[in-house]
C-alpha cells in the first residue's frame, strides 16, 4: 500500500462515533418530539414502550427507549423513579404489618 493511502487511512473517521452521535440525536429528537406533543403523558409512553420491548427482549431497542425516557423525564421535569427502593429492616417491617 503506499505511504500516501496509508496516511488518509489512518485519518479517516471511525464510523462508529458517527453511529454513537446519530443515535444521541436521534434519542434527542423522539424525547423532544413526544414532550412537546404529550407533555408529562411523554414519560409514561416511554415507559410501556420500554417494558414491552424488554418484554420481547429486544434489549437493544430497549436501550434506545431508556434513554428516551430518561430525556423525556428531564425534559418534563420528573424525578426518575428509584426502581430499586431499599427495603426496610425486618424488624420495622414487622411493626409496619401490625398496624
């Protein structure tokens, strides 16, 4: 190969880092896009949309639609839900079932 060819190799762009940007926009645009059009009612559809995609395990689908959602909850203003909630102690627990 000439050392000319090889140079512009070398220099040419990774596709993909255009790949990783497209996908950001194209996060950016859905998120966007559903906020203005549904407003709050934006993070709830991103969140079955995201289930169902789990669901049919689509993970990588399902990777899009987490991002969606985390935008749109950013977007709308809501505190993302804690999905894992610590549990109480046992003991309190146990006082919390008495009552």
């Amino acid at each position: 190969m000439p050392e000319e060819a090889r140079h512009q190799k070398e220099q040419m762009p990774h596709l993909d880092r255009y790949m990783d940007m497209k996908t950001d926009l194209d996060i950016l645009l859905v998120a966007t896009r559903l906020v203005e059009e549904l407003g709050d009612d934006a993070v709830r559809l991103a969140k079955v949309k995201l289930v169902e995609l789990i669901a049919a395990n689509n993970l990588r689908a399902a990777a899009f639609w987490r991002d969606v959602l985390r935008v749109c909850e950013e977007q709308a203003g809501i505190k993302p839900a804690d999905v894992l909630q610590p549990r109480p102690p046992a003991s309190d627990q146990a006082k919390l079932a008495a009552h």
